[in-house]
C-alpha cells in the first residue's frame, strides 16, 4: 500500500510542479523586451507593381472628385455654382 501512495503521490506531483529540464530557463531571466519599429508609410497603387490597374484607376477617379469637391466648396461663397445641375 505505501508504495501505491509513492507513485500516486510522484504522478500527482509531476502534474502540479513544473519540469525540472535543461530546456527551462533559470527562474530570475526576464526574455529580452521587444524592440518596436516605426510603422512603415503607406503605398500608393503607383508604388506597388503588383496592383490591378482597376484599382489604381479607382483611386485616380477618387482623387479627382475630392479635387472637384474642394473646388466646389473655395468658389461657393462667391455665389458660384460650379458643378450642381440644377
């Protein structure tokens, strides 16, 4: 009976404490911090050569209609309209 309650005792003690290996790190090391790199700038469709010419065609055409828009809004409070179908 004493030696079922060693091994049961040793089995229960292998789950609850941590491994003593050679692989373990030594209890006072920290890993070293992660060293943070500034975030890159975003690209353009123009700077990447593997975009479809859909897409650089759509961000073109978006470009220009805030062009347009910003246009529309310098000349309105001279009482002209530019741009408005009416």
């Amino acid at each position: 009976m004493t030696h079922a309650n060693a091994a049961l005792c040793t089995r229960a003690l292998r789950l609850l404490l941590p491994a003593s290996g050679r692989h373990r790190a030594p209890a006072g090391t920290r890993p070293p911090a992660p060293v943070e790199q500034p975030p890159a700038p975003p690209l353009s469709g123009e700077e990447i050569g593997l975009v479809r010419p859909y897409v650089v065609a759509h961000e073109t055409r978006l470009r220009h209609l805030r062009a347009a828009r910003r246009r529309t809004l310098r000349i309105a409070p001279r009482g002209l309209r530019i741009g408005v179908e009416r």
